[in-house]
C-alpha cells in the first residue's frame, strides 16, 4: 500500500479580490464566515463564543 503525500489546500481566494460566491437560492446560512480555528486548525469555541458576544453587544447599541 503506497501513502501519498498531503496536498497543499490554499487558504484564500484563486484571484485576489474575489470572495466567495453565494449561488442564488443558496440557503441562509451559505453566506456565513468559516467558523474560527486554532493554529491547530482545530474549531475554537471560546474565539466564537466572544465573536457572537460582540455582535450582540453591537446589535443592542445599535437599537438604543
């Protein structure tokens, strides 16, 4: 059995400027930023968990 080596993946857009394109009729929740990670690449709770809490304390200032 022969192991291939991994592939670097690239960490942005092919061309500079592009985002990501969201299809029309894609649904809600296609548009939403990658969740954040660590240098291990692995999903970090806490980085979230104060993101959502910014947006909410923006969301509140922005209604009063």
């Amino acid at each position: 059995m022969r192991i291939r080596p991994q592939r670097a993946h690239r960490s942005g857009p092919a061309v500079p400027g592009l985002g990501r394109l969201i299809p029309p009729g894609a649904p809600s929740h296609a548009n939403r930023p990658r969740y954040p990670r660590n240098h291990h690449g692995r999903a970090d709770h806490r980085a979230a968990r104060v993101h959502l809490q910014l947006a909410a304390m923006a969301r509140q200032a922005a209604a009063a």
